[in-house]
C-alpha cells in the first residue's frame, strides 16, 4: 500500500509543479528527483506513514492551490477535507 502512495506521491508532485506554471520538462525532472531519492525510494517499501502524508499533504496543497489560481470553493474545501487526512496520517 506504501508503495502505491509513493507512485501517487510523485504522481501528485508533477501535478502541483505543472500548477504553479513550470514546462513539462521541468515537472518531469522535479517528480523524477523525488521518486530516484534514496530517502522517498527507501521508505516506500516501510510500514511508515512518511510518504503516505507526503502524498497527501502535496495532494491538499494542489487543491488549495488550485482553489487560489480559479477562486473555486469546491477545490478549497476538498484541500481542507484532504489535509484532515493528512494530519490523520501523522
């Protein structure tokens, strides 16, 4: 299950790079970075909830800050519910 989260964990961190305006390229060499760390890639196959509230935390932080970008108070909402989560998870 933790490594599921470290898939959507690098999944999430290409998403909230592309959301803050950067090219393609960059959003990919950000998320790669993160995924060949020996830290994230080590503790992806642990029972620790480090990456699972990684991936969390950077999902709440897409919402809210898609929520700024598009004045959407559904997505502030969902990046609240989503950040309850994560301090669930900590």
């Amino acid at each position: 299950m933790t490594l599921i989260f470290g898939l959507a964990g690098v999944g999430a961190t290409y998403f909230i790079l592309k959301e803050v305006g950067l090219s393609r390229g960059v959003c990919l060499i950000g998320s790669l970075t993160l995924a060949l760390n020996p830290i994230y890639f080590s503790l992806s196959y642990t029972f620790m909830t480090d990456v699972p509230f990684y991936t969390v935390f950077v999902l709440s932080a897409y919402f809210f800050l898609r929520s700024i970008r598009t004045d959407s108070r559904q997505a502030e909402a969902l990046g609240a519910l989503i950040s309850w989560v994560a301090i669930g998870y900590r």
